[in-house]
C-alpha cells in the first residue's frame, strides 16, 4: 500500500484489453496509490465507454478529447467534427491523444499534419493542453510544434522515448515528457539522461494496456503497474518514491488544472 497519490496521466482503461476485469483492475490500481487517471480519446467510437466510465469512477477519471493519428483515415473531416462538437457539450481536460505516427502508415501523412493542427487550433480555443502521440515522426511532429508554438501551446509529450535533445526541444514546446514502461526496458536508454531533465518537467504515465514496465513487459499493462515507474524514477533521480509521486502529480494538476 502506498501512502501517497500517483496520477497516471495516459491510460486507456475503456480497452477492450480490460473487459474481464475493468472495475478490479481499477481498484487494483487505486489501492496501490494510483488514483487519478486520465484517459485519452481515440476516434468516435470510444466515446460513449469513456464516458461510461466516467460514470463509475467520477473521483478518479478525467477524459481528453481528439482524434489518434492511427485513425486519420478518409473520414477524418467527420472525426474532427465530432471531436468539435463534443467539446461544445460539456468540460474536457485535454485533446488528445494527437500527433502523428508514421509507424503504421507513411501514406496519411498530409492528412495526418492536418489533423494534428486542426485540433491545436482547438485546444487553443478551449484553453486546454495537447497530449501528443509521436511514433517514428519527431522531425514532423516538431515542425508542426514549431509553426504553432505559441504561449497558448502546452501539454505533454506522451510515451517519450527520444534522445535529451528531443527531450529539450519537447520542453521548449511548453510539454511535459510523458515517461511510462519504457524508462523501466534494458534497451528504452532514456534511463541513461533522465535525470538530466528536471522533476518537474515529468508526469507519469502506463498508456495501459500497452508498454507494460519490467517485469511484466510483454504482458497486459495495467494502471497499477506504475508504482514500478515510480521506483525506476526514484533510483534514476536519487530521491524517495513518495518524492516522485508527489511532484510528477503537481506537475500533472499543472498541466490539465485538476
């Protein structure tokens, strides 16, 4: 049992992964000392489960708002739309995830770019930061960053896994790094200059049920599995668990104001 509260700042707990055991796995969670998540959108689709639940878990759930670059197909004009008109309906405290990923497909690229500004456009407008989701495209992502950066332009860079100099040009954008499973991997690196990069320029995240930390890489991830994130960080920065806990939350209720 952990005496003190971890904020999971990127999961996506209305996966399919979870439908056995959702609401244990929650709880799992929370006694552990994780007990605040926020929960990242991906298309239309996962709109109606995220606000369900919601529903169960009002204490502890925060949801996003956006389009995930993996789902910029042909209809993403009408995603964008209703990621539009969600956010006209009632109170988000992110857009995201967003970004672009050319891991899977290099031939939406354009499309993808377009996206990704569209809905800074509207995180500008709603006053709520980005959370970006970058896989095989920090060149991109950063070109994008750079024509937008503004003092409106904030949020977190999701999953981070670059060198200290993608780190610092992320940090130059106003993101936090998003540091999750891939800090605890033998061959993740970004173990090796961590520590480089301030406290508080760090929020935690699992993006459960993927990249789960060691020991359990290859498994299912989980929320709960962050208190292994916490005890890498604590050895990397060379200050207590209870430390880590408490600043990478702050930092997380800096960035989406809860």
């Amino acid at each position: 049992m952990k005496p003190f509260s971890i904020t999971d700042t990127h999961t996506h707990l209305y996966s399919s992964e979870f439908n056995e055991d959702r609401t244990e796995m929650i709880q799992r969670a929370i006694k552990a000392g994780v007990n605040r998540f926020f929960i990242p959108a991906i298309d239309s689709e996962t709109t109606q489960s995220m606000y369900e639940l919601e529903k169960e878990f009002p204490e502890n759930v925060f949801l996003m708002m956006g389009l995930h670059p993996t789902h910029v197909k042909e209809n993403y004009e009408f995603e964008l739309q209703h990621v539009a008109s969600e956010l006209q309906k009632r109170k988000f405290y992110a857009i995201g995830e967003i970004g672009i990923d050319l891991y899977w497909d290099k031939s939406t690229l354009a499309i993808q770019q377009k996206a990704f500004r569209a809905q800074i456009q509207l995180a500008k407008q709603y006053q709520l930061p980005i959370v970006i989701h970058c896989r095989d495209a920090f060149d991109e992502v950063f070109e994008v960053l750079e024509s937008e950066k503004s003092p409106e332009l904030f949020g977190i860079f999701h999953c981070f896994s670059g060198t200290l100099a993608q780190a610092k040009q992320a940090l130059s954008y106003n993101m936090k790094l998003g540091i999750g499973g891939v800090v605890t991997f033998k061959n993740g690196k970004i173990d090796q200059f961590l520590n480089q990069i301030d406290l508080k320029e760090i929020v935690l995240e699992t993006d459960a049920p993927y990249l789960a930390p060691a020991p359990f890489r290859g498994k299912r991830n989980e929320s709960s599995y962050l208190t292994k994130v916490v005890t890498k960080l604590a050895e990397i920065y060379g200050v207590s668990e209870a430390e880590i806990a408490q600043v990478t939350t702050e930092n997380s209720k800096t960035v989406f104001g809860i």
